[in-house]
C-alpha cells in the first residue's frame, strides 16, 4: 500500500470514534440533570460509570449527589469499517450539591 493511501485510511479508521466517548446532559429541573454517555470502546460498565461521574461534576460545580436512576442505552457509536466492537452506553440523573 502507497503511504498516501495508508494515510488516508488511518485517517478515516480514527475518525469513526473521534468523539469517543460521546457525553450529552439535559437540565430537568432546577439543580438536577438528566447525562448520557455513549463510547465506541468499552472495557466494562465501570468505565461508562466514571464517564458519568464526570460529567456529573462538570455540570455541578459545587459538587454532585448520587447518580440515580443509571439505566442501559442503545449506543449510538458506529463506523464505517466495524471498529466499535465493544461499544456501549448509559444514562442516569444526577442532584446537584447546593
């Protein structure tokens, strides 16, 4: 294979889970949110836990209750050539600390 042509299709295999994981939140109400977490490349559930734990503590500055409510999710992570093998995701709601 030509390295251009090599480049290309690395470039193009990347590209498939470039936004890995993919983090969505929604406010439900005052102080309390709905986060989502969608990765192509999961290696067990605690992972897409600490995604959300995450998230959590980014939308709740002053610091976050508990997760409740954490339910699988059809992930939404897809490619082209197939590398998202092991893709998954979660969703939970989460209280901020006043």
């Amino acid at each position: 294979m030509k390295p251009a042509a090599a480049g290309v299709l690395t470039v193009l295999l990347l590209a498939g889970c470039q936004s890995d994981p993919v983090l969505r939140s929604a406010r439900l109400g005052p102080a309390q949110y709905r986060l989502q977490v969608d990765r192509c490349h999961v290696v067990d559930r605690a992972q897409l836990e600490g995604d959300l734990q995450a998230l959590a503590s980014r939308k709740c500055p002053a610091g976050a209750g508990a997760l409740e409510g954490i339910q699988p999710l059809p992930s939404r992570q897809g490619s082209l050539f197939g590398e998202c093998l092991r893709r998954g995701a979660l969703q939970a709601e989460v209280r901020c600390l006043p």
